[in-house]
C-alpha cells in the first residue's frame, strides 16, 4: 500500500522540479519566429534604398536594429541561463524583438505606399 503513495509523490516531486524545465525548449521557436520575421524585413528592404527617403529608411533601420539587439540579448540569458527566470525573459526579449521587427514591416509598408 505505500509502495503506491510512494511512486505518486516520487512523481509529481519529479514534476515540480523538472516541469518547469520543458518550458526552456520554447525559447529556440520564440527565437525562430522573431529571426524569420527580421528577415522578411531585411530582404523587403533590399534595393528599396532610391526608392525612399535616406531618413525613413533610417527609422525602419532602427526598429530592426532594436529587434536584432533584443534577440540576440533573448539567445545570450537562453544559452547562460542561472535558472526559469532567464528562460522567461529570453521569451520575453524574444517576443519584444519580434514586435519590433513587425513594426519595421509595417513602418516600411506605409512608407511604401507613400
């Protein structure tokens, strides 16, 4: 009879301590995602310089700059992480570099438009 109540706290002891750890192997999609998104602007970008403002072209720049500065800080706490906190916010800078990199595609659209 205890042998039972033995394997089911083993168990969720085992899911507490080590569950939070499957969290950590959303960060590399988090990362993707932003990474795809930085790319598609970068590409759309190309040759588009004559046919835009060298000061417009600098804003969208620096919207991607901010997203490639927040991925890469995203990557650096995911691969020296000191515990669940540094997983969390590598999705977080993550997420934030994707948002700024979706800026930069929206900004340059209506730039495009103009």
């Amino acid at each position: 009879m205890r042998l039972p109540v033995l394997a089911a706290a083993f168990t969720v002891a085992f899911t507490v301590a080590f569950g939070g750890a499957a969290s950590a192997f959303e960060c590399p999609a988090h990362f993707a995602e932003a990474q795809a998104m930085i790319d598609k602007v970068t590409a759309d970008m190309k040759g588009m310089s004559g046919s835009m403002p060298k000061e417009k072209m600098a804003l969208v720049h620096a919207l991607l700059d901010d997203a490639k500065m927040n991925l890469g800080s995203g990557i650096h706490n995911h691969e020296k992480p000191q515990g669940l906190y540094d997983h969390a916010r590598a999705i977080a800078k993550a997420d934030a570099a994707l948002g700024h990199a979706r800026a930069a595609d929206l900004l340059h659209f209506k730039y495009m438009q103009m």
